[in-house]
C-alpha cells in the first residue's frame, strides 16, 4: 500500500467508494465524474503504477475482469457501447498513479468525443515506427 495513493486509501476502507465488485485481487467502484452513469473503474487492490508494472498474474486476471465487468455495465445501463480505457504516465492523462481501467457505458449521441487521429504521418514514418516496435519486442 501506498499512504498517499488514493485508491489505496479506498481499498484499505479508509476512503469510502461504491464498490460493484470484489475478489481477492481486484475491486471495481463508481467513477465519481463518469462520462456516463454506470462508468465503473476497475484496480488491483495491491498498489502498482500503471499497466507496465503489472505482473502476469494480475494482467491474466484483468481481461477477464474487463469482460465481465463490461457485459454487466452493458447490461444494467442499457447501453449502445462500452469503451475500456487506462491511461499509462502523466502525458497520456494518467492522474492517478495506482493501475485502473475505466469501463464506460456509452450512448449514441451521448456527447463524449473521442481523440481525432493525425492524418499527417507518411508511409516511410509507419514503416519505421513498425520497426522500431518489431525490435523492441
């Protein structure tokens, strides 16, 4: 535990939160500013940074968790979509440096945008890029 982590804090009860789901390894509560009622997130309860810290048996673990957690916020808000969303460091919106996962019921025409896309990357920029990656795997 982190003693100035906030999800933490949640886990160990000493900040109180909707908790929709439970196991040994993971709880999911309420986002207190969901994009859409029933915006769920979904965190180990031992504390790591973001995705790139998590051991195998917890990544194992959270795919599963996703599904299930989606299929239920799908099915209890009647929604058109989910979107799963994590943010891994500062510059990628991460403001909470305790891994999440963000479930999120979406409508059609809910208003919620997402990210555009840069049309400006040429073929010779895709094909580096593709790589670089291939040789840092």
């Amino acid at each position: 535990m982190d003693k100035d982590c906030l999800f933490c804090k949640i886990v160990a009860g000493e900040i109180p939160a909707d908790k929709v789901f439970e196991d040994e390894d993971f709880i999911a509560i309420i986002d207190i500013k969901p994009v859409n009622l029933g915006h769920i997130l979904l965190l180990p309860k031992k504390h790591y940074r973001n995705l790139l810290d998590l051991p195998a048996d917890i990544l194992d673990k959270l795919g599963g968790h996703l599904q299930k957690l989606s299929l239920a916020v799908k099915q209890a808000t009647g929604a058109d979509g989910i979107n799963i969303g994590m943010n891994n460091e500062g510059a990628a919106g991460q403001l909470i440096f305790h891994q999440h996962s963000h479930i999120m019921p979406r409508f059609t025409n809910d208003g919620f945008h997402h990210w555009q896309g840069k049309e400006n990357y040429t073929s010779e920029d895709f094909k580096k890029i593709v790589e670089e990656i291939k040789r840092a795997l």
